[in-house]
C-alpha cells in the first residue's frame, strides 16, 4: 500500500481496515473483478480455456460447488458431459454452450 500513497506509510490502523475491506469484497462480491464493461471486454479477450480456469475454477468455484445439482441444466441434444448409463443417458449444458455461459456470468 505503501507504494500507492507516494512510499508513505500508512497508518496500521488504517492498512488494516483497509484489507479487511478488501477480504470482504473478495469473500462475498467476487464478480466484483468483472463487474463492468471494461473488465469484462478484457476477460473476454482471452482464450476461453483461460475464461472458464477464471470463471469455474476461481470466480464461482465455492458457488457451483454448493449450488452443483441447480446449475446441471438438462439438454436433449449433445453435451460434452453425461451421466448415467448407455441406456439412460442424461445430458448436461456445460460452459462450451454459449447460452448457458452467458446465463451463468
């Protein structure tokens, strides 16, 4: 922090707020990396392999994982991910749908 407010110190007190604001955001708004235009023009930038490593595994890791059997939206058509058997096979949207990714973000 130091080096934002031209290499002075901050007061402790103060750096500490400060962090402790940051951990919150991050812990209950962690959209808020993407959260407007510019941010989100740039993540769209990247190579989706990159976006879905940001997205799924980072972003909304905790999210999906708590909320896995709401967000299993069944298809009819093909899918890169099934479950069950050859003969009863359940098909998912994944985030290769592009519906289902601009759904999800």
């Amino acid at each position: 922090m130091q080096r934002f407010n031209g290499n002075k110190s901050i007061n402790l007190e103060l750096r500490n707020k400060i962090e402790a604001f940051f951990d919150y955001k991050w812990n209950n708004d962690r959209k808020m990396a993407i959260d407007d235009e510019e941010e989100l023009a740039l993540l769209e930038q990247l190579p989706t392999e990159v976006q879905d490593k940001l997205l799924v595994g980072y972003l909304y890791n905790n999210f999906l994982h708590t909320f896995t059997d709401f967000f299993r939206l069944s298809i009819e058509n093909n899918s890169l991910f099934s479950v069950g058997t050859a003969e009863k096979r359940t098909l998912y949207y994944t985030w290769v749908d592009q519906n289902y990714r601009n759904f999800m973000t």
